[in-house]
C-alpha cells in the first residue's frame, strides 16, 4: 500500500493509483482538504472509465502527474457539506466531470463555459489553487466546490448515468452548439465506441437523422437495431462512401486514432461542418480546396459548462438515455485498461467504487 508523499491535508482517502507510465494502477492511501462552505464531499458510488483515463496513466500526452488517480465520470452521494452550502443536502445523488475548478471572472466563466476558462482545474491529473494535486474518482470520496457538481435526476440509473459525465456531456455540446440537432437535420457520428454510442442516443431524441460512419462492418446492427441509426457506412466501402457525399449538415468524429477526414469533409453539404472531439497523435492532411468548395467548416469541442451539463443529464433523464456499460470490480481494472486498449469493451467501463473499492484497502 504506497500514501502520498505530498503534503498531507487532512481527510484521509482510499483510491487506485498509478505510480509511472506503465498504467499499471495499485491501491494507493492519500488525503484531501477539509470542507469549505462552499463544498461538497461526495462519497463515490460508481465511476465510469474514459480512453482519455489511458492516455493519462501511460503519459500518451506528456503531461501526467505521479502517482496519478484517474477518474472523471463520478456518480456519487453527498455525504458533507459546506456551512454556505445552497444547491445540495445530505443524501443527494450527484456527478462530478471533467472540471473541477476555474477562474470563474473571465469571459467563458461568465458566459457558463467554464470549460474553455484557461484556468479550469482538472478533476484529476491537476493542481488545485492550494497548490495541491487533484485526485480522481477512482477513489472512495472527492471534495468539490457546488458549482462543479450537478443533480442526477432519480430516473436515471446510476452506474449508467457516469459516463454522462464525459461522454455524454461531449455528444451533447456539439450536437446543440452547432444547429445539428432537430428535425430536418441530419447527423453522421464517426466512430460507435464510448463517445459515438451516446452521440446517436441524444442525437435521435433531439430528432436528428442519424448516420453512424465506422470501420468496423460487424457494428451495424447494433447501430441500426439497438441504438436507432437511421443509417450505417462502413468507411472503407468506397461505393458506400460514394452514395452518401454531400447528404450530411454536419459529422462528428469521435475517432482518436489517427485517420483520414478527406472522405468525411466529402460527405458534408455545402455548408457542413465537421466537428472533432478526438485527440489524434499526427496531424491531419487537409487540402484547402475541400473546404473552399462547399464552404465547409473544421471545428472542435470538448466538454460543455456546468449549466450546459446539468441541461444534458436532466435531458437524458426525460428521454431515458443512458450508456451501454459493462460493471467492474476495483481489483479488475487494470485488465479492464488492458481491454479498452484492444478496443475490447461495449461500450464504456464502469467501476463499482462502493461495493469493490474497500476490499482492495487492506
């Protein structure tokens, strides 16, 4: 059992933890702050496993902090609370995301994107303002300050609501900031992993026509049949491919791995935007002129705001949307990342914290 070597605060806590860049996680003794009266502790039920989780235990991304406790797709219950305390009781099911913290006076704070503030906080694998680092939800409890966190609506299955948290916050966003959401409008999602899944639940109920574009042919039954796809183009048909230029008003692509979005520019109408949420390694080759003729668009997202958050679980709570997950044990996560890295999961993994996280503590 390795503890900090930080300064120590004063809560003790109980996670798994990476030490180095090999990703292999261990149970790992730490402490967080007391409770400010403006925070809430939550006691951690369930958290939901991202790929971004991987990319930070390995430091695909260079920027990994040891040991490192990974997790930003929290379903918990608030079990303290701060003396100024107005949105949360004792008691309450909430999640915590990808942030954490921000500056809360810039622009993007103001305008309910603190997602964009260049000072948020992340959950994990960050610095708070005291100067201590953030530990993630892999972990029995985590303190944060009201405004980070959102209601779960009592609808909403908990252990399929985590991943909400990041993958469907990330779905939604784009579909809503970018007029592609609605009647009239139609939609290709590239990539049906953890991200894509979500994407065609919340774009079917908000009325969209829904393409799902992927490589993998043997996904399109669950596209079509269990998720509600209007269509399915398996990426490497060109005869597919073909038949579907200049039909879409936008496309997200959830896809990580490096790839070609030449094909995919061809499938908008003039007008269409691509929008990317994936974080590939080698930069894209694009030529001007697929962009110029069409006056198309390349954009990005992340997440949303926590007002934009809160409007996207009760939105899956009216409509009944919710991530197809795969429950885990603490003890089985490191195979769990060895399987998400073979691309081996439907759709997403969750952890059960409160029912297997106690008994790796001793």
């Amino acid at each position: 059992m390795e503890r900090a070597g930080e300064k120590q605060q004063s809560i003790e806590a109980f996670g798994w933890a990476a030490r180095d860049s090999s990703g292999h996680l261990f149970p790992f003794v730490f402490s967080r702050r007391k409770t400010g009266e403006k925070e809430v502790r939550v006691k951690v039920l369930y958290c939901g496993i991202c790929h971004s989780d991987l990319h930070c235990l390995k430091n695909e991304w260079h920027s990994s902090i040891y040991p490192l406790v990974p997790g930003h797709e929290i379903v918990g219950e608030v079990s303290e609370i701060g003396s100024k305390v107005s949105k949360f009781n004792l008691g309450d099911k909430v999640g915590v995301g990808c942030i954490v913290d921000s500056c809360r006076t810039c622009e993007s704070c103001r305008e309910d994107q603190e997602n964009y503030c260049t000072k948020a906080v992340a959950t994990y694998n960050g610095v708070h303002h005291d100067g201590t680092i953030n530990y993630g939800g892999y972990s029995d409890h985590i303190l944060v300050d009201e405004r980070y966190v959102v209601k779960i609506p009592h609808s909403l299955p908990l252990a399929a609501a985590a991943p909400l948290l990041c993958a469907g916050i990330s779905m939604y966003s784009p579909l809503k900031y970018f007029g592609l959401a609605g009647p009239g409008k139609h939609v290709g999602i590239v990539g049906l992993g953890g991200l894509g899944h979500i994407g065609v639940r919340f774009a079917k109920a908000l009325g969209t026509k829904v393409t799902v574009v992927s490589s993998t042919a043997e996904k399109s039954k669950d596209a079509l049949e269990n998720l509600g796809a209007d269509d399915f183009l398996v990426s490497t048909n060109e005869d597919q491919m073909q038949a579907a230029v200049g039909t879409m008003d936008g496309i997200i692509d959830t896809v990580s791995a490096s790839h070609s979005i030449i094909p995919l520019i061809g499938l908008l109408k003039p007008n269409g935007k691509l929008v990317l949420l994936g974080a590939t390694e080698k930069p894209f080759d694009l030529p001007a002129l697929s962009l110029i003729m069409g006056r198309k668009t390349i954009a990005g997202s992340g997440i949303g705001g926590m007002k934009e958050t809160q409007e996207m679980i009760d939105f899956a709570a009216e409509h009944g949307i919710k991530a197809d997950i795969e429950i885990i044990s603490m003890e089985y996560v490191n195979t769990a990342m060895d399987r998400l890295a073979k691309g081996d999961v439907r759709y997403r993994f969750v952890i059960d914290i409160s029912n297997t996280l106690a008994a790796t503590c001793s």
